[in-house]
C-alpha cells in the first residue's frame, strides 16, 4: 500500500522515540506479548504464531483491562511496521515501559518466510 506523505512524516517523526525490534530479535525474547494491531480483516487473512489480535483502533482503549503489568514486554506488529510504532508510542506514553515494534511487521514475515497461522 502506498502511504500518504503525511502518514509518513508523521510516523518517521515518532520512530526515534519507539524501540524497533527484528523478527530475529523477536525470536531470542524469552517471554512476549505478541499483539496483532492491524484490522479485523488482515488478522483473518493471517497472523504470526501466538499473537493476539487487539486492533489499531482499539488497543489504547482495551489494553490496561486486558494487559495491565505494564513492566511486561510486549512487540506489537501491523503490516508494515506504520501503524505500530504509532501505537506503541501510545502505549509507552501510556506507561507501558517494554512496548517494541515488529520492523517490516507481517509483510516483512511473510517476505522471509517465517511460518504464519492461516485459516
């Protein structure tokens, strides 16, 4: 998908504040959150194994009652790697201290062939 400039800027802005992390480096973390931010849609098409799905549009709302050790580590990942720098800078702004995103999110593991849950 081909993003809007202003879509762009604004994430570029914010990712230096956001810790990134690589599918490798996702793998070496002993025990995380996985969350799934993208729509209901792209969840059902496929996801990352042990991922919980907690929508973009919701996760601000819902994540406290849902995940409230807000010590514990959590990557979050969308398509593309956009929207969840967006949210996880939400989240440590929230107080949420270990929150990662997933570089080149679900495209990215599907481009290196990393298993993914289908239905």
């Amino acid at each position: 998908m081909q993003h809007s400039p202003g879509f762009v800027a604004l994430v570029e802005s914010i990712r230096p504040l956001v810790t990134e992390v690589t599918h490798d480096e996702l793998n070496a973390i002993a025990s995380v959150l996985l969350i799934d931010v993208r729509e209901d849609h792209e969840w059902a098409q496929g996801r990352l194994p042990n991922a919980v799905h907690l929508g973009r549009g919701i996760i601000e709302r819902d994540i406290e009652r849902l995940y409230p050790d807000t010590e514990q580590t959590i990557v979050l990942y969308c398509g593309g790697g956009h929207r969840s720098v967006m949210a996880a800078h939400h989240l440590n702004k929230m107080g949420y201290s270990q929150v990662k995103s997933l570089v080149g999110g679900y495209k990215g593991a599907v481009a290196a062939g990393l298993n993914v849950v289908t239905e």
